[in-house]
C-alpha cells in the first residue's frame, strides 16, 4: 500500500497555544495547523489529548479571543467527515458546549476506552492519576466543582480571562520545569498508574498528554505512550490499526521520533 493512500488515527496533546506569549504562540499555532492540513490527506480521526489551550472558559456570550485558524481548521476537518476529539486538560477543562456546536468537535472530560482495528486504547489526559500528582488532583475537583464555575463565570471576561491567563502561564504545565526531566520509574505516576490499571483490565495501548515528554514505557503486554508536547518537540501519535509510532513534525514534515526513554 502506498504512503499517499495509507489510513492512520493520529493524536496530539499539549499545544498550550496562549502560552508563553502572543506572538510564540502564533507561530505554535501556525505550525500545528500545517501539521493537521499535512495529516488530514490521511486521518480516520484525530485526537486532541488535553491543554489545547493554556487557558480556556466559555461565559454564555462570550469565548477567550484567539486561535481563529486552529478552530477554522477544525471546522474545515470535521465538514470533510474526519472526526476530531477534544480532551479536556488541567488548562482547559473550562470547555462546555462552544467547540461541539460551533466545530463539530467530540467533547471527552473524562479518560476513555475505544477499539481501532482490534487494538484497544486507553486514552486519558492524565492530569491525577496515577499515585502522586497531588496538586492537580486538588485543582481538578476545584475547577470541576459546579459551583466554582459558576462564580467564575460571574466575574466580567476582561478581568477573569486575564486573571486566570496569568495564573495558567506561570504554572508548572506551561513553563516546562519539572516536567521537562524524565524521572525514576517509581516517580512517573502515568507508568505507575499504567502498571495497575494493566494488572486489572489488559489494553493494549495507553495514550496519554499532561508529562511534556514524548515517552515509550513497554510494559509486559502493553505500551504506554506519552504524546510529548508543541512548545518543544512537536511531537505526535500515529496509528496505522497495527503500530502506534511517535512522530514529530519538523520543517513541515513528518519524521520519526525515537522516545527520549528509550
């Protein structure tokens, strides 16, 4: 079969588009649309797994402003009939209804289990899971609280986009840090919660954003993948309904990636 025919089910996470700046950020954009205009030529569908965004809250009249060409493209992608879903993240889990009604969009607050040509997957953002991670685990049910949202959503968007774009910008997810050193295994919480939730229920793939590092981990029967991030590697998943490889989008191409734990 040749390449130009070839069908794969990409995935990508952590673009944190916002971040650090305006024109960065522009650029990252206009980079991740390239990207998703070159994989379109072969997508089944497209994952977008969590922190699309550095900061997103939907009021009821009103959307942060920005990002125009990303949604444009989605709109184009979902209208030629490839489905797109969106994960929320730890920065953007302030997403309701915007993006399913006006782009089309599958909308996932939560981890899901799917099937792609016999292969089963278990796709999650992974912001708290797994034994540490404590800090988000503490911002999740505050920023999922309902009443939260709504006092949120009380104050004027020019106060409370900037307040909450400033916070999100000096976090630890957007700013690298910590995240950007591969740790012992006892203290990679997505390989520790991998390795449980393996000796529970067999996938044989998990898929996973939030660590900022694109990792490959063989664990007995399984893989865990960690799809990296755009601020520095560019980096993807692709699933051709056999293998699962990581990519990176490099000079406007597609090139392999060796994982940074292998």
């Amino acid at each position: 079969m040749s390449e130009s025919i070839k069908k794969y089910t990409y995935f990508a996470s952590d673009f944190h588009l916002g971040a650090p700046n305006y024109e960065s950020s522009l650029a990252r954009e206009k980079k991740i649309v390239a990207w998703l205009t070159e994989v379109e030529k072969s997508a089944l569908a497209i994952y977008l797994v969590g922190d699309i965004f550095d900061f997103w809250f939907e009021y009821k009249y009103a959307i942060p402003k920005g990002f125009i060409r990303l949604q444009a493209k989605i709109i184009e992608l979902t209208e030629r009939g490839i489905p797109v879903h969106f994960f929320l993240g730890n920065h953007d889990m302030w997403m309701f209804d915007y993006f399913k009604k006006e782009l089309g969009v599958e909308i996932h607050s939560d981890e899901i289990e799917i099937e792609i040509n016999g292969k089963s997957f278990y796709i999650a953002h992974g912001d708290g899971l797994g034994p540490g991670d404590r800090g988000y685990k503490f911002i999740k049910k505050v920023f999922r609280n309902k009443f939260c949202q709504w006092a949120f959503a009380r104050l004027h968007p020019n106060f409370g986009i900037a307040l909450a774009s400033y916070f999100s910008k000096t976090s630890r997810a957007s700013t690298g840090g910590d995240d950007s050193k591969l740790h012992e295994l006892d203290q990679e919480w997505l390989y520790q919660f991998t390795k449980k939730s393996e000796n529970l229920k067999h996938r044989d793939f998990y898929i996973f954003g939030h660590r900022h590092l694109p990792l490959k981990f063989k664990i007995e029967n399984t893989v865990y993948f960690n799809l990296g991030e755009w601020l520095n590697y560019c980096t993807f998943g692709r699933f051709d309904g056999i293998n699962f490889e990581l990519m990176q989008w490099k000079e406007n191409e597609i090139v392999s990636f060796k994982s940074i734990s292998e």
